[in-house]
C-alpha cells in the first residue's frame, strides 16, 4: 500500500495555495479583459476595406486565443482550489487524530500504525491483590488492543486517501500547465525591450533578476518539436518576439569585442547560466533555418559584428619574424592576430547545447577558420596579437570537435556547398578541395578528437532508416571524401595520410567502410532482392584505387578498409549468383577487388621508394 508516511505529512504547507488560487483567478480575469477590450478596439474603429478585414480575423483570432489562455489560468485556479481543500483537510485529520491518540497513550508510528502504550505494569502494581481491578485491566488491554487496530485501519485509509487525492491533484496541475505552455510558450513573452533592459543592467554592473534569467533561458531554446525538425532538415519558425529578444541583444553587442562578449556575464554565480544561454542563442540566431512570420531569418548577419567577422575576415595575415639568440637564427611564423579571440570563441561555444548546433553559420565560420589556421601553420605554432608564439593543435582540435556536433555544417564543408560562402565577408566562393587539403595536411598524430570527430558519425547513418536527412548528409559527405582521395592531385596527401594522422585515417575507413559497395557502382534495378545501398555516388576505378591507396597509409586502417571491401566483395558476388538479373553486383564485385589491389599495391610502391618529401600543402 502506498501513502504518505506521518514525518511527510507533518512537513506539508498548504498556507500559499488560496493565494497562488487567487492570483490565478485575477491573471484570468486580466487575460479576458484584454482579449476583449483588444478585439472590441478594432472592431470598433471607423475604417473598412481589405486591411480592416485582415485586422478584424487577426483580432477575432487573438480574443479566441487569449479567451482559452483565460480558460486554462482558471482551470488551474480551480485544480489549486480543490487541491487545497481536499489536501489541507485529509492532512489535518491525519494530524490531529494522530495526536488525540498519542494524548490517551496510545503511539503513532512513522507508517500510521497505532499501538497502545498504556503503562499497564504501573496500574497492575496499584491494584495487586485486587482481583476485580486486575479483570478490568485485562478489558481495557483488550479494548485498546482493538481500538488501536481499528485506527491504523483508519489512518491508513485517510493517508492512502491523501495520496490519491494528492496524485490526482498533480496530475491536474500539469494538465493545465502543459495547456497553458502550448497556448503562451516562454519564448511568446519575450521582446526587444527586454533584451535592452539586460543590456542596461550589465553595462551599469547590475546582475540580471530570475526573470531576466528566465527570459535568456527561453530565447536560447527551442522546443522538442523545433529541434526534430532541424535534425531532419525542415525549417523552423520562432516567435517574433524571441527573434526581436536576441536580435537586439546581439547588436547591443556590435561594439564589444569578442574578449568582452565572451566574458559577458562571467562573473559571479550568474556566469556559467548566462554563457551557456548566450551560446545557445548564438547557435539558434546563425541557422539560416530559423525565421519568423513576418520573414525574419537567421544566419551570420545576425551574430555580433566582431564575431561574424572573427568567423568571415582572412586570419591570416602574413608572417612574423622570431628571433632565436641561442643559435642565431630567424625564424618566420605565420601571423593570425585573432587567434585568441578566435579560442575564446570556441571556449564559450563549448559551453553551449550540441542539440542546437545543427546547420548554423556559426558552426561553418568555426570549420573554415580552423582549417584555415591549420593551413597557416605548418610547423604547429603561429605568431598571435603581440607576436608571442601559439601552439595550434590544442585549440584546432577543439574547434573542430566543436563543429563536429554540427553534421550538416560538416556535410557543407566537406561538399563546398553553397551555404560556405557566407563565411567570406568579401564575397568569395568557397572551395572544399583547398580546405580539405588544409585539413588532411596538417600533422594530427594520435590526438584524439578534434578532426577524427568531423567524420565519425557517417557510418552511423548509413541508410538511417528514422532519419532520411542524416541518411542523405552521410551518403554525401562519404561521396566528397571518396572523390576527394580518389582525385589524382591529392594523390601526395593521400599516401601520407596515415603517417601524419593514423587516428583520422582509421576513423575514414570506419566511416567509409559502408559505402564501398556504392562506390563501385553496385545497384540492383528491377530485382526481387534486396541489396543494402546507402546512396553513394559511383567512383571511377582510378579515384576508388586512390581512395584505397590513402587509407591504406596506416596498418589499422588498412586492415578495417580491406576487411570491409572483402566482405562487400564476396557479398555483391553471391548476390549475383543467386540473381540472374544482377549481373551489375558481379561486376562491381571486380571493380572493388581490383581496386583493393591496386591501391595497396601502390601504397606498398610507395613505402619501398622511401620518399622523403613532405606532402603537398
């Protein structure tokens, strides 16, 4: 049996609930007057034609809507009401009859149970020798015995009562609360002039009130809803006011520094919250996905000025000159200035919610920079503001783990989609082969994460039968790196890949491994048996004995991509064995095995040349 045990009932308070009640009836009541005094204006005013038709239906529509938003407040007045009612009183009783007991000796257990503790030894003792005082002692022993029995039987029923009660009591107030968030979600009370008055109360010194916290919390967050759709590729709309809400607070921002922005709010108990508000607000304003009714859209234009152009402007910006006295010697590094800003950045985006980093131009500026940065710095460091040298490989890693959450931002580098240009201030196309090759240059060595990461999740989603939009970004990014090693000129990259960065490769062949069949161009049109296909597009048997070649640069990853290639292999010929009319299976399966050959043939030719050149930057 379950209920309340007597430590929980003695703790309850049902003091604030007429209060909360009344409250409730009177934002009711605010509710309704407005919706009516609103509709009532409009409809009132002296003018005609299609603008007032259009402003009549909107305003019929609003009272409609604000009349049910009145509904639901005294719904849920209502529910408190009775709760109150019925909770205060079950729990009074229990109480009171729990004391009334314990006050003519009886004892009341933590579970309700009522035992007589009546000090029958010391009445006993009193009337030794008197046998009809003995006999009336064993009849009240007898009577208590069962009176007790009978009022834990009582006390357990009015406590499974107050459960049952108290149960339904909050079952009730989350319906009405569950309405009430689907009529007026968090993120409709937001405004402009919200976001100014946050403004203000930072740039006086002020921190923000619980309602100001709640306001951030509501415009850096999308529903279940919204973020099922952007995983699937829809767009998402957002109430004008959560738009207007981190619009203004990012252009109140244009004139800060990407130092002060990253530290806005990093101070006292407030700063880990307010960053991790801010960087989901960031994420949700940059996807060119999110728009509103009125046409509002996001994307990079909308960020903060200094960090838009922290994510489009050339960082690089030639070399600098280090001189090292011990042996007389000048060195010159590449010179990017914005590399701190650049960690700063990344170090507040890492404190947001992955969920939202999906598709945002924020997240492609992040993966352009970072590969451009690792095509600056060849040797491993770089020259910042002041000259003072950096390592490049801590904060690469972590920007490109970053990004990494953002597959359709990695699906768009990886292709040269369209959607890149935006990270160029000056209008420039972007172009996937040279920041591919930036990337795949550079000297990862066995770090874990960082770029490994950018690709881990292909083979994960091949043929995503809950998820078409993953299933489609996978088949399509496994498609630009097969044409990306498979093409002639990354030939030099490709065979020194796994030297440089044995971890990316083996995580390339693990990714890629799914997509080999399609890469050898295996379909089965018309025919009665199924051939698991994941959309690849058809590689040319030099760009499929490339791709073998590169992947076959590191032991590991060779074993894992040979291994796969064999079982597709005896997989396509059997296929075809068993299906007259797939002839196509049996000679994919020979392109695929040629091309086995021939690539670790020519990685082998190549380890036995011995080169000491480096690869091709």
């Amino acid at each position: 049996m379950v209920y309340p045990t007597r430590p929980i009932v003695a703790e309850l308070n049902f003091d604030k609930m007429p209060a909360l009640a009344e409250d409730l009836t009177e934002y009711a009541e605010y509710t309704a007057s407005d919706a009516r005094m609103t509709r009532d204006t409009i409809t009132g005013l002296d003018w005609s034609g299609g603008a007032k038709n259009a402003a009549v239906t909107r305003a019929n529509h609003e009272h409609a809507q604000l009349m049910r938003v009145s509904a639901s407040f005294t719904s849920l007045a209502n529910t408190i009401t009775t709760g109150h009612t019925d909770l205060s009183s079950l729990a009074g009783n229990l109480k009171l009859t729990a004391t009334a007991y314990e006050d003519n000796d009886y004892s009341v257990a933590d579970n309700w149970k009522v035992t007589d503790s009546y000090n029958y030894a010391l009445a006993e003792t009193a009337a030794a020798g008197d046998d009809k005082q003995l006999k009336a002692l064993e009849t009240l022993k007898t009577t208590r015995a069962q009176i007790a029995v009978n009022a834990t039987l009582w006390m357990e029923r009015i406590a499974t009562e107050f459960d049952t009660a108290d149960t339904s009591t909050a079952a009730a107030i989350r319906s009405a609360n569950s309405t009430l968030n689907q009529l007026t979600p968090p993120a409709a009370g937001l405004s402009a002039g919200s976001a100014e008055k946050i403004l203000d109360d930072w740039d006086d010194g002020r921190g923000l009130t619980q309602e100001q916290m709640y306001a951030l919390a509501a415009a850096g967050n999308l529903t279940p809803e919204q973020l099922q759709a952007l995983r699937a590729g829809l767009p998402v709309n957002i109430p004008q006011g959560q738009y207007d809400f981190l619009r203004t607070l990012f252009r109140g921002m244009d004139g800060m520094s990407v130092e002060e922005i990253t530290g806005f709010g990093a101070t006292g108990e407030q700063s880990a919250a307010v960053q991790n508000l801010l960087t989901n607000g960031m994420q949700i304003m940059s996807n060119p996905s999110v728009s509103t009714d009125a046409g509002d859209t996001g994307g990079m234009a909308v960020l903060p000025t200094n960090v838009a152009s922290l994510l489009t402007e050339k960082l690089h910006t030639g070399t600098a000159k280090k001189r090292d006295y011990d042996n007389h010697t000048t060195f010159e590094y590449p010179h990017v200035p914005r590399i701190n800003e650049f960690e700063k950045l990344v170090g507040l985006l890492e404190s947001g919610d992955p969920a939202l980093r999906m598709g945002t131009d924020i997240d492609r500026g992040i993966l352009k920079q970072a590969s451009e940065i690792a095509e600056a710095s060849r040797s491993g460091r770089i020259a910042g503001a002041g000259e003072e040298l950096t390592d490049t490989h801590d904060v690469l890693n972590r920007a490109l783990a970053l990004a990494s959450a953002d597959t359709t931002a990695v699906r768009d580098f990886t292709v040269g989609a369209e959607a890149m240009n935006v990270t160029y201030s000056d209008g420039r196309q972007f172009d996937a082969d040279r920041h591919l090759d930036a990337l795949f240059a550079y000297q990862w060595g066995d770090s874990q994460g960082g770029i490994s990461d950018m690709y881990k999740w292909l083979g994960q989603n091949a043929g995503n039968p809950d998820n078409t939009f993953a299933a489609f970004k996978a088949a399509d990014t496994a498609s630009a790196l097969g044409q990306y090693f498979g093409d002639s000129s990354n030939v030099e990259i490709g065979r020194d890949l796994g030297q440089s960065s044995p971890l990316l490769t083996q995580t390339l062949a693990t990714s890629l491994a799914p997509f080999l069949a399609d890469f050898a161009g295996a379909h089965q049109p018309g025919t009665p048996n199924e051939f698991p296909l994941f959309g690849g597009e058809k590689l040319t048997a030099g760009e499929l004995k490339n791709l073998f070649m590169a992947l076959n640069s590191d032991p590991t990853a060779a074993g894992v991509i040979n291994r796969a290639g064999a079982e597709w292999q005896f997989y396509m010929a059997y296929s075809a064995g068993m299906d007259p009319g797939a002839a196509s299976l049996g000679n994919a399966a020979g392109v695929l095995q040629d091309a086995m050959k021939d690539g670790m043939d020519a990685q082998i030719d190549y380890l036995k040349k011995g080169s000491t050149t480096t690869p091709s930057r």
